[in-house]
C-alpha cells in the first residue's frame, strides 16, 4: 500500500483531494502515477507537542467528483472506516 503526502486542509467529509495531477508524491518524496480502486494510506506531517505525529488516512484512490474538479482535484482518497488519525493512535 502506498503512503502518499497530502494536505489535509482538502478534506471534505470522507473524501480527501490527493492531487491536481495524475501523480502524488509519497513519502519519499517519489511521484507515484495514481489510478481508480489504488488502496493508499496518506499523511500530513504534523508535531503534536513538540513530537511527531502525523495525521493519516487510509482508503481507496477515486477519481475526484465533479465538484471537487472544479477546483482542479483530479484525484481523491474515499477514506475507510478508520477515518482521521494521528499514527499515535494505531495500535
């Protein structure tokens, strides 16, 4: 499962635009080509008190829907169940 970089000031209920392009950079700073059904995981770094703990959320690669390409999303991640969560929080 990739781990892909992405802003999530982009969420929007379970939907989490990933990129204005057909690629995403992961977490070694690679551009992976994005395609429908792709299972990835994608990350905010975030410091949480002075530590690392970045925001994550898992889910599967969706083409972006009509309103959200409006704003130039071509790609999103439907988030699973999990929602949310800083990587503190998996056990």
């Amino acid at each position: 499962m990739s781990r892909l970089h992405a802003d999530f000031n982009g969420l929007f209920g379970d939907l989490l635009c990933l990129s204005h392009a057909d690629t995403c950079e992961d977490e070694y700073g690679n551009e992976v080509p994005l395609h429908e059904g792709m299972q990835a995981t994608a990350f905010e770094p975030d410091i949480d008190g002075g530590q690392p703990d970045d925001l994550i959320a898992s889910g599967i690669v969706v083409r972006s829907p009509d309103w959200l390409q409006c704003n130039g999303s071509r790609w999103a991640l439907r988030i699973d169940k999990n929602g949310v969560r800083h990587q503190s929080e998996i056990t």
